[in-house]
C-alpha cells in the first residue's frame, strides 16, 4: 500500500458557504482508513466519493491521465482547494501512479493522436528539406519515437470502440508500483472488460504492490476477492460487505424479477 489514511486538519471558516465544504460528508469528515491494497469507494450521486477521491489526487500530487495537468484542469479546482486542508499518512510514499475519470480518456486518446500527427509532420519536413546523406540517419531518432508510441497505444486509441480504447488506455498506463486513483471506470466498460481491468488490478497488485482507491456503481467491480468496499452514506463513511449495498440488492433483485421491478417503476 502507499496510503493508509485522509484526515482534515481543519476547516476553513471563509468558505464554508461554497463546494465542497457544502457536501455533508465533506463539512463532518474526520477521516477515512484503508486497510486493503484496492478500495472501492460506493455510494448514490452527490454522496462525496469522487470529490474525495479528487482530493486525494491533488494531495499526493499523481498525474492526471488526460491532456493537462490536474493543477490546470478547471473542473478539479475544488479538489485543489479540497487538498489543502487534508493530511494523508503514507506507509510507503511514490509520485508514481495516476488520477483518471471516464471522460479524461478522451484527452488523453487525441492527446496521443497530435503528438504521432506532430511527429509524421515533422518526419515530412525533414524529407521536404533533406539536400544530402543517409536521411534514414536523419529521420531514424523520429520515426523510432513514433513506431514507440503507436506500438504502445495503437495508431488511433478514438479509432477503437471506447471500451476497447479505455481498457488498452489501462494496460498501458498501470505499469510499475503505484497509487491509482480511478473515477467510475464502468462507464466505459462493458462487465467482461471490467471483469478484464480486475484481472489487471489483481496482477499489478501482486507483482508491483501498487493500491488502487476506485469510486464505482458497479457490483462487479466491488466483488472483487481481497478487496474493501466503503459506503458513502448520510455524511458518513463505513466499512461494508459488498452485498450488503443498494447497488448489489438493486441488481439482483432486478435480474432475479424485472416484471416486479417495472410495475412498480
């Protein structure tokens, strides 16, 4: 694990009137503890899961993993504010690791595609201008940087199903020992990928030590064996066996008699 604990360390008085300081969770947090290697964070919409997990971004600082920095991104300004009045206890501190929602994929997909486009554009100057000798030599450190990022993400990750490009966005992107920090990936993911990203989790778990805190809807991804589930709930916090959630019963009781369910929609 890299983090075993979020704490606020104060509050602050000026503004208090303003989000998220107005989310009940987050005027009565006291502190939030992690005892598993992956951590799902559960709860309805509104519940302070994801403006959490925000925080916990800004705090310890990991990469976005989309077009710009967390720090620049004007829909995490919260966050940034949010972070600094939190105290985080590492067990095992690193930089190393990300913070991703569904819709930073997108960015992070085009931001891959213009730096490939900018390197064919630059690969065509220097053929366009090239007077004399090997232009293998000439082209040979520019094309490798190419062949590098397409080898590694595919030539066009938006060209890919979303959940294809979201899972490949995954494999490629976890890598070494880390904290991930990952908003709602079922959005994108149809339940055999999501069932793919756990096998995923499961090995980097095992072979690197990494810890993954996940904000989920999902019954699926909340089954996951060795885990924790922490409901959000009434401005509070708690430990709770998976099929005990809204979300699991919801679901099974659906499947198990949609008739009943609809007629009472």
């Amino acid at each position: 694990m890299v983090i075993t604990s979020v704490r606020m360390r104060n509050f602050p008085e000026e503004d208090k009137e303003k989000f998220p300081w107005t989310l009940p969770l987050i005027r009565d947090f006291e502190s939030l503890e992690f005892t598993k290697s992956v951590s799902f964070l559960v709860g309805e919409n509104g519940s302070g899961k994801s403006t959490i997990l925000e925080g916990i971004a800004a705090y310890t600082e990991v990469p976005l993993a989309g077009s710009m920095r967390l720090e620049d991104d004007a829909s995490l300004a919260a966050a940034n504010d949010l972070a600094n009045y939190l105290s985080i206890r590492y067990k095992d501190k690193t930089n190393h690791g990300f913070f991703t929602r569904a819709e930073d994929f997108i960015g992070f997909a085009r931001s891959i595609k213009s730096q490939i486009k900018e390197l064919e554009n630059e690969i065509e100057e220097v053929k366009s201008t090239w007077t004399g000798g090997d232009i293998k030599l000439a082209i040979g450190a520019i094309e490798g940087e190419k062949q590098a990022l397409i080898k590694r993400y595919s030539h066009d990750l938006e060209a890919m199903s979303h959940g294809e490009g979201f899972l490949k966005f995954f494999t490629t992107r976890i890598t070494g020992r880390g904290l991930y920090l990952i908003d709602e990936p079922e959005a994108a993911l149809s339940p055999q990928r999501q069932l793919s990203l756990l096998s995923l989790i499961k090995s980097k778990v095992e072979k690197t030590g990494s810890q993954f805190i996940i904000a989920t809807h999902s019954p699926l991804m909340m089954a996951m064996p060795n885990s924790e589930v922490l409901y959000f709930h009434d401005g509070k916090i708690s430990p709770i066996d998976y099929k005990q959630t809204e979300h699991y019963k919801l679901t099974k009781g659906m499947l198990e008699n949609p008739e009943m369910y609809f007629k009472e929609l």
